[in-house]
C-alpha cells in the first residue's frame, strides 16, 4: 500500500442482523463495519459485528464514524478490544447529537444496564464520544456528511484522500430527490458503497423501511460519473447463491461487498 492509497477493508455487510452458516461464507455474516486506512489514519466506519474483527493492527487510539444508531450499526461496539484495553484512547463520532454529553446519553441508552453491563464512560480505555461534526479532518484525510434517506436519519459520508474518494450511503432508500442528492454528493467518486438491500422484487413489500435495490444502485452510479459500485447491507435472507445470481447480472464495475475483501484507490 503507497502513502496516498485509499484502503477499504469490508469487516462485515450483512443488513439488519448478523447471521452465520455455510451459505453465507463467501459474502459474510457480520453487520455493518468498515475499515479505511489512509497514510497514518485508520477509521471505522460504522461499529456493526464486524467490529469484533479488526485486524489487531489498528491504531492505538481508533476513531470510530457512526452512520446512525440502529442496532446493527452499533452492535461490535461492547467488544471490540480497542474499547477495553486500557492502552487505547478510541475516539467515537456520534451522529445527531449536539455535544459530548448528548453524544454520551445516547450510547447509554443502549450501552448500560440492563442491556449491557458497563456503560462505556466506564470502560477502562475511557473513549471519548464526540458529536459528529459536518465535516472533519484527519491529517492529508477529509469526511464530509450529508444526510441520506432512512427512518430516523442516517448520514451519509465521504472521503477523500490525495484526489481519491470514496462515498458511503448505507441505509439509504432512493427517490427521486433523494437518489438526485446522493448523485450530487458521489460525483465522480472512485466508490461508492451503496444500500441494495432488496430484491427488485421485493421492494415493494418493504417500501419505506430505508433500504435500496442494485438497479436503483447502478442508476446512481451511471449517473453521477462513479468508478465503481460496492453493493452493501446485504439483507439476512439472502445467502451467498441468491447474492452470486444477483452479481452475476450486474454490470461491470458493480458486486456485492464479501467480508474481508479489501479495495485499494
Ligand atoms: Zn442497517
Ligand atoms: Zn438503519
């Protein structure tokens, strides 16, 4: 990897809920968790199971972007081992919340008993939960947000690093202003890790439930001048040969994200 490569590493894509099996080996079980490195910077985007499975080679201090709170995007958080070894000072960008307490009222919600042992303020590592700011720089690395489409609000980000640029817009459901906003913010990105949760057939049955489809996908894609898609937040149904039928009608520079895959711009 050069000093200006962009690299994204697929910890976890699954939708919803984690799920595990043989039949979803190739493309992967654990929910939603990203990892890019840039140069010195590492983050994470998103803390779904996938989480658990970062390599252990991460920085001493991670910095952990979250797209929105809903269950699968938060999940890895309780034991990823960089929140409770005491050498590690993680950083945890929190979206819709004002300030540091709010940020922090938030993640008790869940992160606190009964739900959970320990809230995470507890936690030996002491991480700092930080409201997520418009836009942030880290060294030569740069995230804008935008708000997307989905129940209860999600951002989306992207990221630029030495003229690459990656764009994520998980839990996003397309429509006509929202599919023309997410165009807008991917423009000529060289990724974009998009929602194709459903079917084309089974959209209609889950119609506002904040999820997209491959079609809807590729149309951004082709009309927003993007390199190459990266399907995401596949649904727990849909086991690897559903998924391999899907890709295989896909055009090029379009596939289905498989845990542990890693994508260098
Ligand atoms: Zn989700
Ligand atoms: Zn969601």
């Amino acid at each position: 990897m050069r000093e200006t490569d962009l690299q994204l590493t697929v910890l976890g894509a699954r939708g919803s809920m984690a799920r595990d099996g043989q039949d979803c080996a190739e493309f992967g079980g654990d929910t939603s968790c990203y990892m890019l490195r840039a140069g010195e910077e590492t983050l994470f985007l998103d803390a779904g199971s996938g989480l658990i499975s970062a390599p252990a080679q991460y920085p001493k201090d991670p910095v952990i972007l979250l797209s929105h709170l809903h269950l699968d995007h938060l999940i890895g958080l309780g034991m990823f081992p960089g929140i409770s070894n005491r050498e590690h000072r993680p950083q945890i960008y929190v979206p819709f919340c004002e300030d540091r307490s709010g940020a922090e009222a938030i993640l008790d919600r869940l992160y606190a008993p009964p739900f959970w042992p320990l809230k995470l303020g507890q936690l030996e590592s002491h991480p700092e939960l930080l409201p997520m700011p418009q836009s942030l720089r880290r060294g030569d690395l740069t995230v804008e947000t935008m708000p997307g489409n989905h129940p209860g609000g999600c951002l989306m980000f992207r990221i630029c690093y030495h003229g690459k640029s990656l764009v994520y817009a998980t839990d996003f459901e397309h429509g006509e202003e929202a599919s023309a906003r997410l165009s807008d913010f991917a423009r000529d990105a060289d990724l974009l890790l998009y929602d194709a949760q459903y079917a084309e057939c089974e959209y209609e049955a889950c119609r506002g439930f904040g999820h997209s489809t491959a079609r809807k996908g590729v149309a951004i894609m082709e009309r927003s001048g993007v390199k190459r898609l990266l399907l995401v937040h596949h649904a727990p149904w849909s086991d690897d040969a559903i998924l391999r039928d899907r890709e295989r009608r896909l055009p090029a520079g379009t596939s289905y994200a498989r845990q542990g895959q890693v994508i260098t711009i």
